[in-house]
C-alpha cells in the first residue's frame, strides 16, 4: 500500500464524519425549505404516508452522497497538491 494512500485513511474518516454532520444538518435545512414542518420521517412512522417517507429517503439520500462526494473530492486534491501522489 502507498505511503499517500496509507497517511490519506486517518483524513478520509475525520472528513467523512464531518461530511455526515454537514449533510444532516443540510437535509434538515432542506425539508422544512419545502414547507414540512418538523423533522423528516422515519420509515416506521404510522402517522405519515408512503410517499411523504420515501420521498424524504430519497432526498435524504441524494444529499448525503453529494456532500460525500465532494468532501471525499476536495480531499484528495489537497493531498495530491500537497504530497503530489494521488490518494487512492
């Protein structure tokens, strides 16, 4: 395993972990934007309907794996204009 790749692991969790928060925190942003009061539901949540979780999911899930993506990104190129090697 390359020494980038190796020194990257440690980085690639703690932004990882940072870009769980962010999402969250911009879903929650994002669905009372849309005019839902209170939290998103949960999957098991009788008093809502069908479309309303999985709609929520779908959002839920899109945001996530952008803010993902870019963190993920936005690391790599740091380190690669840091180290100049690539880390993955």
């Amino acid at each position: 395993m390359k020494a980038s790749k190796l020194a990257y692991k440690p980085v690639g969790l703690a932004l990882g972990a940072g870009a769980g928060m962010v999402a969250g925190s911009l879903f929650k942003q994002v669905w009372k934007l849309v005019g839902h009061e209170g939290d998103a539901p949960n999957a098991t949540d009788e008093e809502r309907r069908w479309g309303e979780i999985l709609i929520a999911a779908a959002v839920q899930g899109a945001i996530f794996a952008l803010v993902k993506a870019a963190v993920e990104r936005s690391g790599a190129v740091a380190v690669r204009r840091l180290s100049g090697t690539w880390p993955a």
